[in-house]
C-alpha cells in the first residue's frame, strides 16, 4: 500500500515515524492511509499504454521537446507492442494547440487538478506505466498536491529528474526523498547526478538508473568551415545552448574565463539561446 498525504487527517492513521523513517517535521501531512481507494475501471484494449506527464509542445521548454523527440523514438521502436500518450503540465492561464497523443492536461497551480489526474489514471485500465518529466519548476505552485499524486496513483511511477542539486538542505532531501518512494525508479542522465541521489539524499541504487540525455542527429558539418563561417578561426569555442535562466549558473564559467584565457588566449566562450519564455514574464529579459 502507497502512503498517500491527505487533507483529511482525522480519516487517517498518522504514521509517527515518518515516511519510510524521513522526517514528518519538514512534510507533516505525510501519512498512511486506513483503506485503499478503488476506482471503477475502464475495460483494458490488448495494447498497454505508458503515460507521460510533461511540458510538450508548443510549449517553449527544454523538456517538452525533449519528451516529444522521446515519444517519438519509443513510437518508432516499440509501436506494435505499446503506445504512448501525453499529460501535458500547464499553468493557469496558459493554453496550447496540442498534437493528438495529448490526451490529457494537469493545471499545476490548482490542486484539484492533481486530484482529477490520478482517478483518470487509476480508472484506465490500458494506462501500465506512468513516467513523469520531472524539473521542480513545473510543480513549484503545489508541491504537496504533486506529491499527493504520486501516493494517490495505483500504477508503477517511473521519474527522470531532469535536475538533482548536491548538498541539499532538509527541506529538499526530505522532498526528494519521498518522491523517489512514491515510484518504481528514478532515471537521472549521468553518474554524477545518481551518486548524489545516493549520497546526499539516501536513494537506494537499485532504484537508479542513468539514461543519458541524448541529442538529435545532425548533419555532420566540417569544424573549419563553420569556424570561417561564424568567424572564430584560430579559436578554442567552449559553448553552452538551450533557454536560458538564472538556473544554469553560467556565471560559473563566465567567472572562470580569465583564468582560462591566462593559459589559453584563444578561448571563446559562446552561449547560445534565448531567455526561457516564463523568464521573461516573470522577471524580463
């Protein structure tokens, strides 16, 4: 049975050690259920589904194009044994024209919304596998409602954390720690990123697994040729691309360039993209 966090404490048993041992200080409301919910189930097609609960396009985000190019790679290898469908996370006022394999949407500023999602999932019965984009911006309005979606699905959960921050504060690990709980694995992109889950946060490594990011393939292009045509002949480029925000700390390297240029003259350090839409409304270029 998943523990599940309730608006309701007097209908509940409150586990005193807290979830799986972490502290109920940080997340009080962390409690195990007395029954099970059952939900009414819709009859199951041969076809198992997984349900992917993320930013997706048109929205302007890293990860929405990275869950579309995703989709598409899983739809081109495994079509004739699974299918694949979209929850795609909006926020309030924001509305998209979605592709077809949206078939859901998750308001994740209203906390109903995360209520309404998991009976959805538990009631369809083609639904086998739930795998969540997960980067705590997107749930940043309700991150307890998050996490009662998590305990409130019946379906095995598998998460990619698209970010794991080292040397976290209480109030993180505790957070990071219960989501990994709630679900069947985590997937993280490198190894640095899973010896941090185990070693700042407690995961255990047999929840782990590092899947590598991953890129499209391009035309390979001559490295002369683009170095005349953008200019940087003689040039050592180090680069950085994608939306841009505070979160990718590139001050970091912009504060290690003159050491660098001390022992190579020739670098140039490129950053290429442009402000990440949600940036810009709520802070400006």
């Amino acid at each position: 049975m998943k523990t599940k966090i309730t608006s309701n404490p007097n209908e509940i048993h409150i586990n005193k050690q807290g979830l799986y041992g972490y502290d109920n200080t940080v997340y009080p409301r962390i409690v195990e259920t007395k029954i099970k919910r059952h939900y009414p189930k819709k009859q199951s097609t041969d076809q198992a589904e997984i349900l992917v609960i993320t930013s997706y396009p048109p929205r302007e985000c890293g990860i929405a194009t990275y869950s579309q190019d995703l989709i598409a790679a899983i739809r081109n290898k495994f079509s004739e044994s699974l299918s694949m469908k979209v929850c795609a996370l909006e926020s309030g006022h924001q509305k998209y024209d979605y592709p077809e394999e949206v078939k859901y949407k998750l308001d994740t500023s209203e906390v109903t919304s995360y209520l309404n999602l998991a009976r959805t999932i538990n009631d369809d019965a083609n639904v086998q596998l739930v795998l969540i984009q997960h980067e705590f911006g997107l749930f940043k309005e309700q991150e307890m409602a998050f996490l009662q979606l998590l305990y409130e699905v019946s379906k095995p959960i598998v998460i990619v954390f698209h970010t794991v921050l080292p040397k976290p504060d209480q109030r993180l690990r505790s957070e990071v720690k219960s989501i990994a709980a709630a679900c069947r694995s985590v997937v993280v992109m490198t190894n640095t990123s899973a010896n941090i889950l185990m070693y700042d946060y407690g995961v255990s490594t047999q929840k782990i697994r590092v899947i590598p990011h991953g890129t499209h393939l391009v035309a390979h292009v001559d490295e002369k040729i683009l170095k005349e045509k953008y200019n940087l002949i003689g040039r050592k480029v180090l680069s950085t691309f994608g939306l841009l925000s505070s979160g990718k700390s590139l001050e970091t390297t912009i504060e290690a360039l003159p050491a660098i240029v001390e022992h190579c003259p020739e670098a140039i350090f490129l950053i290429i993209g442009k402000t990440h839409p949600e940036v810009v409304k709520n802070e400006g270029e």
